[in-house]
C-alpha cells in the first residue's frame, strides 16, 4: 500500500491518510492483521508531522479499522472492513442538523444556539463530562 498526500489539497492532511487507509482495507489492499507503519515510519514517508499521522491513526483506532497493540505495532482491526463505513462525521452533522431544526422551529436565533453550543462544549471540554449543568432558571449549579 502507497499513500500518496497532496499538500495543496483542499482535505486536511490526516482525513487524505485515513480516506487512503480505509480505500486499501475496503478494496482488499489491506487485510485484517496486516501490519502499518509506525507514525513516526509513515511521517518520515510522507513529509509530514508526526502530529498528523497520530490523528489519523487515533481516529482510525477510535473507528476499529486499525488497532494498537503496545509496542509490538499497529495492524489492521479484524473487523475493518465492515467499518470502513461507518462515518461519524457525517452522523454527528446530520443529529446536529436535526437539532438545530427544532430549535428555530421554537424561533431559537441562530446566534443565540451557536452561543448556547458553544457553551455546552466548553462544559464538556475538560475531561467530557459536564462540570455544571444549568438548572430549570438557566443557572449554573456546581
């Protein structure tokens, strides 16, 4: 398997490493229980940070298409191929949008539900689990 990243390109370089990884499990290039390149062996491939490939990979791990096995490598998950499917994004923007729905149907403004999730996920952002929630008055109880 060849990955091959184009930095001027539009998709940010770790959703380019995770498309081609999920392309080469779904096409059969890749097959569960073969091995992957460490971050730092794919960074050096590819000219790119370590940082970059850590994301890919974490997302990836997150999804069950590769996991970690401590220092003996990274491998292909073996139920991989049935979850290079699966897209969380696409799901999280899709409940989002359901939300958002109903609250201007309630004649929620715009800006009053960006603040309002903004909020909630600065809540949520320390270790996600919410540190207050507002009671029935709007109202922060600790």
């Amino acid at each position: 398997m060849e990955i091959q990243i184009d930095i001027d390109g539009k998709a940010p370089l770790f959703a380019q490493v995770i498309a081609q990884i999920k392309k080469a499990v779904s096409e059969g290039e890749l097959s569960a229980g073969d091995p992957l390149p460490s971050i730092r062996q794919l960074a050096s491939d590819l000219e790119i940070n370590n940082k970059t490939v850590a994301k890919a990979y974490n997302l990836l791990e997150r999804d069950n298409i590769i996991q970690t096995k401590g220092y003996r490598g990274t491998y292909v998950h073996p139920s991989a191929i049935e979850n290079c499917t699966a897209d969380l994004n696409a799901w999280v923007i899709a409940e989002l949008g359901k939300s958002i729905n109903a609250f201007r149907d309630a004649d929620v403004t715009d800006s009053e539900i960006r603040i309002a999730f903004t909020d909630v996920m600065n809540r949520h952002s320390s270790n996600g689990q919410s540190s207050s929630e507002p009671n029935s008055s709007g109202q922060n109880t600790a």
